[in-house]
C-alpha cells in the first residue's frame, strides 16, 4: 500500500505559551490525498495522536489546565474546499481561543479541551481558491498551518423553478407578487424583502427568472444563510429595477454586523439596461443587505457562493 506522508515536525509544534507566531508545517495541508479516503483519514488521525502523546498532551488534560497552557492545531484537507481542523489546548476558560481560517471567518475553540473528546474537529468551507493561513490563537500562543482551496465555480440558476401570477407587463417583464414565497428559501440561502416579485423575460437570459428585493420596504431587502452559517460570495449578476434615478447598494456584513464591502448598482432593467455579472470575492459573510432610496429594487438573477458548513 502507498505510504502516506504525515510528517509534524515536533521543534515546530512546541507546546506553551510562544512569544511571537511560529509557523508549523503540516504536509496533509497541500497536496494530499482525498475524496472518500477513509483509510487516509484514520491514518492521519493516529499520526495526529501519535503528536499528541509525544508532546504531553494525551489523555486526561484536566491536572495541566492549572501547571501551564498548551496549544495544538493540525489540519486535514477533506476535499478540496473543506479544512479539518484538529485542535487540543489545555488553557482554561477564561483563555478565549480562536481559529482564524484566513478568509474572514474566525470560530472559538474550546478551552480547555473537554476530556471525553481526543481532539476538538472543526470544518470549514471555502468559497474561493487561494492558499488560506490557518491560525489557532491562545492569547500570545499561536499555532499556524496552512490550507490550498480549489473551488469550483457554481452558478444555482436560482429561482427558475418558482411560479406566480403573472398579472403584470411593464418594461418587458412579465412580474407578479411574490410575497407568499417569503421568506424564500433557494439552494440554501434565505431571501427577505417586503413587496417583492418575481420577474421573467425582459432584460433576463432566456429561461430566467429572478426576484426583486426591495431597499427599505419592511427593512431593507436582505440575504442570508438559511443555516444561519456565514458564507462567501463569488459574484452575483443583477442590476436595479425602478429605482427612479436613485442607485442601489449591496452590502456585506460579518458576525459582528461590521461593514466587510459594498457595491452599488445603478443599471435599471426597467429602462432595458442588461443584468451585469459582478465580481464581489467577499468572505465571512453573515448577510447581505440591499439599501438605496426609499424607491428601487436589487434584481437578482443569480449568484456564485458557497456556505460554509
């Protein structure tokens, strides 16, 4: 059978407390072996155990917590977009630590490591390429690995499969109320907006439909993980719709509601104007809000994201 390479240098996977970042190098992070591997999961596992023990940190952690904090952080490519992070630390509570996945996303691990468990896991979902910086921080004690995405592009052609009266011609659009589809749920993401509607034809590709959120009616128009996970946003093609001049903004926002980027739309489909294909690249995104004018709808045709799990 082919030999796996597992190797984690114990010189730079010191326990205690570290003065200043201190890389760690962890080969399963690049390029690995994947899919359903069970085989290559459970050997990564032992070899993590096997790091564990060798540096006093197996078994019963509950006499350390009180001698001094210890920290420990490995990482499993499970396909390529999703990072296992394996973590153990004996720092006590009131130690927070944090994984920062080095897309915007940041997760508490627990201190200290409960005892009925070997290892904290926790997943994470990217949703670009790129090569991530993975940080497990313990105060001044960081440990530091790093993950290679490769994330596929994928459009859900939302919202095609929705049908309502279409008792409206304007513009080119054929629309109709589509309230009592809200709060929609599609391809794992949540829509809200008051007075929203579902549109075809117009300035749609053929075979299209989309939905209009609504800048302020109710709230401004807002969409969000249905799981209430964060998630990331590759691109999203819309424009605005009856908006009367005014221009409509899209905004990110992170788990602590701070702003992470905006983009502001002003090509309104209702004057014939096409759907444009934007490039957002945003991470760790909580929700997406929908602002402008106290007139004007985000036509939202589809999106490239992806949630994390």
């Amino acid at each position: 059978m082919k030999k796996i390479a597992l190797l984690l240098p114990l010189i730079l996977a010191a326990c205690g407390t570290q003065t200043a970042p201190q890389q760690t190098a962890h080969s399963a992070a690049g390029s690995m072996q994947t899919g359903n591997g069970t085989e290559y999961v459970a050997a990564f596992e032992a070899k993590v155990q096997n790091d564990l023990a060798n540096l006093g940190l197996a078994g019963d952690l509950t006499a350390q917590v009180v001698v001094a904090g210890k920290s420990y952080l490995n990482v499993l490519k499970v396909n390529d977009s999703t990072a296992r992070a394996y973590i153990k630390t004996t720092y006590p509570s009131s130690t927070g630590c944090t994984v920062d996945w080095g897309d915007g996303s940041v997760t508490a691990a627990q201190t200290p490591t409960p005892n009925n468990i070997s290892t904290e896991q926790q997943n994470h979902v990217y949703a670009s390429s790129g090569t991530y910086t993975i940080k497990l921080t313990c105060g001044t004690d960081i440990k530091i690995s790093s993950f290679k995405a490769v994330v596929a592009d994928v459009e859900f052609n939302l919202f095609d499969n929705l049908e309502v009266d279409y008792i409206f011609n304007d513009g080119g659009f054929n629309y109709g109320p589509a309230g009592l589809l809200f709060p929609l749920i599609e391809s794992g993401f949540k829509f809200e907006s008051g007075r929203p509607f579902l549109l075809k034809n117009g300035v749609l590709p053929s075979g299209h439909k989309s939905i209009v959120l609504h800048v302020n009616q109710g709230g401004p128009g807002r969409i969000s993980a249905a799981n209430g996970s964060t998630f990331g946003i590759k691109s999203i093609t819309a424009g605005i719709w009856y908006a009367y001049g005014d221009n409509v903004m899209l905004s990110a926002y992170d788990v602590n509601g701070a702003l992470i980027a905006s983009s502001q739309f002003a090509n309104d489909g209702s004057l014939g104007q096409p759907l444009e294909t934007r490039q957002l690249n945003w991470s760790g995104v909580k929700y997406l809000e929908i602002t402008g004018g106290y007139w004007g709808y985000l036509n939202v045709d589809d999106m490239v994201a992806t949630i994390n799990q």
